[in-house]
C-alpha cells in the first residue's frame, strides 16, 4: 500500500517553502528556496521542479502525490492564476496552475495564503468540525480568510476576505494598498510597530522602546517590554486590541461564525494581543452574539503553518462529498 | 396534472402577508391579515390556518403545496424558531416551525425577512444565475441577506448578516438594538428622516420640509423635495448614499459580491439615493474592484417581495442537486 501525500507550497515575496504532507498533517520532508532571482516565471518553475523532485527522491517508501496546493499573494482560485502581486518579480496575470500541469499531472489548486491558512485552519489546526469561522493573520499586513456554510467565501471573482484593506478611519494611515485608514495600517506587526512609534511621538514618557530603530523593532521587542511594565508598549497592544476587537463585532455581524482565530507574529503575543481584543469584541458586539464566539489562537501557531495550509487545499477539495 | 405551489408568509409586526406562489412567481390568491391581537401564539396559528384554508379553496384547478417558507423577524432557520422579536406580541422562544407542524404535513421552512427577500431575488429578481450577492433592505432599519459560494450566509447559529447594527461611529445616533453609530440609524427610511431633522437643526435654510412632523415625514416627500431642489432634502441624500456606499465597500471587501441590491422604501427614491451610493461605493472600492461590483434595484421593487421572499424558500430548499 502506497502512502497518499499532497504536495504544499507556499510562495511568498523573499521564500518559497515547499514540503510533503500527508492528511494527519505529518511532514515527510520539506525546504526553502528563494523566490527572487528569476525574472521568468518559467525559470522559477524549473527550479521548484527540481526541488520538489528532490524531496521526493529522499521518500523511503511507497507514496502517491494526490495533488499540489499552493499559497501566493494575488492567487485567484477561479483562474489558477497569480495577478499583479505587488511583492513577486513576475509582472501582469501569470497562468501558474496551467504552467505547473506541464510538469505535474495531478490536480492542483492555488488560492491567496491567508485563505490557505483558513483551510489549513480545518483541515490540519482547530476548526476541524467547524462550518463557520473566520482565520486571520497578523504579519506585515492582515489576511483573512473566511469559512462560511461549510466552504471557503471565495467570491464573485476569488477576492473575497480583504479585511487588512477595511477603511477604518477616513483621514487614517494608508495602509500598504494605499488606502486610508486600511485596518492592517494599525493591526498587524507593522500596525502595532507604527502604534509604538505615534505613542513615542505623541509624549514624552520614559519607554525601553526609546532605544529601537524602526528597521530594529519587532514584535517580541515590544511584548518583552510590555512584560516589564512599559507604558507605552502596553498602550500599544491596548489600542491595537481596541480596533481589532470593534472590527472583530462587525465580521462577527456579517457572517455570525463560531470561532476567528489570530495566526501569525502579533498572535504571538499572546494575552497582550487577545486579552484587549476580546474585551473590545465583547463590549461591540451585538446581545445576542456576546459570549458566544470564541477568539482563540490558531492551532497551526507552533506548526509549518504554511506548508500544511496548501497542502491542506487539497484535502479540503478531494475530501468525501465535495462538489 | 397537479400545479405546484409554495404557501408564502410574511410575518410582520402590523401585518401577517400570505400568497400561493408557483416556481415562476404568479400569485394564486394572497391576503393580510393583523398580525396584533393574538397573545396566545396557537390562536395566531389557527387564525392562520384559516386565512390559509380560504386562499386554498378560492384555487380552481388542482395543485399540490410543495412546502411553506416563512419570513419572520428572528427567526432562527435551524431551530425553525422565533426567538425574543422586539415587534411580535409573543415573547421568549417560539417552536413555531414545530408548531405548523401539527397543521400540515409539507415541508416547512423559516428565516427572517432580509434572509428571505436575498432568497427571494435568487429566486424570483434578478440574482437568478448568480452565486454572490447582497441584498439590502432599507425600510424603517437595514436588513441583509449575503448569499456567497451558491448559498446563504447563515452562520453559526442563524445569526449572519445582521449589517444594519455594525457600528460606524462610536459615538453616534443610537439605532434600534441600541447600538451607537448603527448604519440602519442613517441608512434607511428612518435615518434619511433623522438626517432630515439633523440637517433642519444644524442650518436655518429655507426648505420645504420644515413643514412636516416627524411622524407625518416620509419617504415620499422627501424623494419629492430634492426633485424640487430643495437643499436640505439633496444634502440628506447625499450625506446617506456616501454612508452607504463607504459601507458597501467594506462589505465587498468581506465576500466580494458580483452584485448589490437595494429594495424597501428608501430603494423607491431611485437616482437620489443610487446615484451617490454607487459614486462613494466606487471612490472607496480597493482598486481590484473598482467598476466590477454591480449597484442594483431590487428585481422584487414593483413585485410583492415579502410573500414571494418568503414562498422562494420553498422552491431554493427542493431545487436539483440541493444537499
């Protein structure tokens, strides 16, 4: 009997990460190679060819690959296509599933990585018997990924869940789209750097923080220092909390799901970011709502969650009963 | 040969609405009736039964009822409930699927009215090809109905696309759940009047509505007002389409509809309410989805929505392929 895996790769701006997943979610090999330095896609593809030969080639026993999923920015579910993404070499529509059936002949399937995430979410974290919940992830910006009637929302033409582009406040920071008051301009690890760095400008008060460039700040810099009692930190993760949590009550009103989990490195800072959070979701949503949604961190916070949320894709699209 | 009819009811705070419906939306009888003056809820039901016996007998041909769907305000579409409605007589949970039940013996389905009117133009309007859409209802508050992936949005416990009470400013004017800054306090025929009241206080210019009552103001006379050019009516259309449409476009954002409908009275005042909607939708839209999100009147304006809302889930629920 021959072991049936799926293959995930996850494209991002500086890596590609690459592995071999089964359907616990064990890892049978996996890598990293540099998405930059082939101007031609096709180059590209060559070269992540090679690598995934490469790992199956150090595979000790019967395997069957059952399919490829894949996690880029700008993916369109509809079209198999990667589109105008802002943070790859690769300019205009890119037709990357077709590309890729030249030199795979299984399914596969490509969506935006913080929908990955939200499969990954059910199929390998802690969503697993849930048909409504929401994922979203707090890195440089904040992508979300939203699980509705039992099925990803993909929309009209597969960009649906842009929360980190929610216009919060007319006059606000432009967020990286450039829109005003984008949410991900003040919830994400940038958002909460960019809180410090107001909160540094708009007093004069004593702060560890006081010492970091803003190219030197990162996250657990900052949770260290609310660990110690710094005021201005812990006003940081309070305010950030305070605008996720109002923004939390008015997805919860759109598609009322039982849970929404925080992945990525703001959700690592554990209580600093879900306490203020959960106490702002709480006081904003409506009556009947209260109490009644779980915010939680993402069962895939410890794991490659990368990795496992493409492969995951193709789980979710073979499993039994799918249309 | 036998014609298939769905019963339609429309349960309202004033009036209960009722019709036999076919697949393709002729009605075969309708009437209203109070639905005030029934403490009891099993004496409504039985007023009901009758009201709906006496449709039935006025049919002179033979037909067979497919099922009966129901619009109700919270009402609950799993548990087949009517749960805590400010605007109903009957306090607590009502069991009023199960309560039918003992009436007839055909399917029976429930939800509340904004579920119903999304179903009802999926079915009957003009959503009939289409997977994503939203339908909003701008009567005395906002309804929604979101429909994505070829479903509607119910969520976790029924409770999905409650948008009328998304805050959009903290501190604003209280809407009907007591919510500050809920968008159904400015948009819909209620917010266009206290915009009215607000603009009227704010300025001493001349207009034409500083003749009305709030209670004697509607719909109607405002729509007729900013034909007239009348400053203070044009101003409140525009201070509501721009509230609106900035809210439409957070709402794209999250399921990233191929249209939007707008149905109710202050859908009835067409241009002055369409026009500055679509351009603040457009202005505030992520560049992704500028000129591709539709900005509809309802299907259902001229046609009996509520009792066609209602009987379309009948039809929704028993069409091909439906798991």
């Amino acid at each position: 009997m021959s072991k049936e895996l799926a293959i995930g790769i996850d494209i991002g701006g500086t890596l590609t990460k690459i592995g071999l997943v089964d359907l616990d979610g064990t890892l049978f090999g996996h890598l990293d190679f540099s998405t930059k330095g082939y101007p031609q896609v096709d180059d590209y593809l060559l070269e992540l060819k090679r690598k995934i030969e490469s790992l199956k080639e150090q595979l000790t026993f019967n395997y069957e690959i059952k399919g490829i999923g894949i996690g880029a920015p700008n993916a369109n579910y509809f079209r198999g296509t990667i589109e105008h993404a802002a943070n790859l070499e690769w300019k205009g529509v890119i037709p990357f599933v077709d590309k890729i059936k030249n030199h795979y002949q299984v399914p596969i399937y490509i969506t935006n990585d913080a929908n990955a995430a939200a499969i990954g979410e059910l199929i390998y974290g802690d969503a697993k018997n849930m048909r409504d919940f929401i994922v979203i992830t707090l890195g440089t910006g904040l992508g979300s990924g939203i699980y509705a009637n039992g099925g990803l929302i993909y929309g009209f033409d597969s960009m649906a869940g842009e929360l980190g582009h929610i216009s919060i406040e007319k006059n606000g920071r432009k967020d990286g789209l450039g829109v005003s008051g984008g949410l991900e301009a003040y919830v994400s690890s940038t958002g909460l750097k960019r809180t410090i760095f107001e909160l540094l400008a708009n007093s004069v008060k004593e702060s560890e923080l006081r010492d970091y460039s803003y190219n030197s700040l990162h996250g657990e810099i900052i949770t260290k220092a609310a660990q110690d009692g710094d005021e201005i930190a812990c006003a940081a993760f309070e305010m950030t909390g305070k605008i996720l949590g109002e923004q939390l009550a008015n997805f919860v009103a759109f598609s009322h799901p039982e849970a929404i989990f925080l992945l990525g490195g703001l959700a690592k800072s554990g209580k600093w970011i879900f306490e203020p959070t959960l106490r702002h979701m709480e006081e904003n949503l409506l009556p009947y709502y209260r109490g009644k949604v779980k915010l939680l961190p993402s069962g895939m916070m410890d794991k490659n969650a990368a990795i496992l949320g493409a492969a995951a894709l193709v789980w979710e699209q073979q499993k039994p009963g799918k249309l």
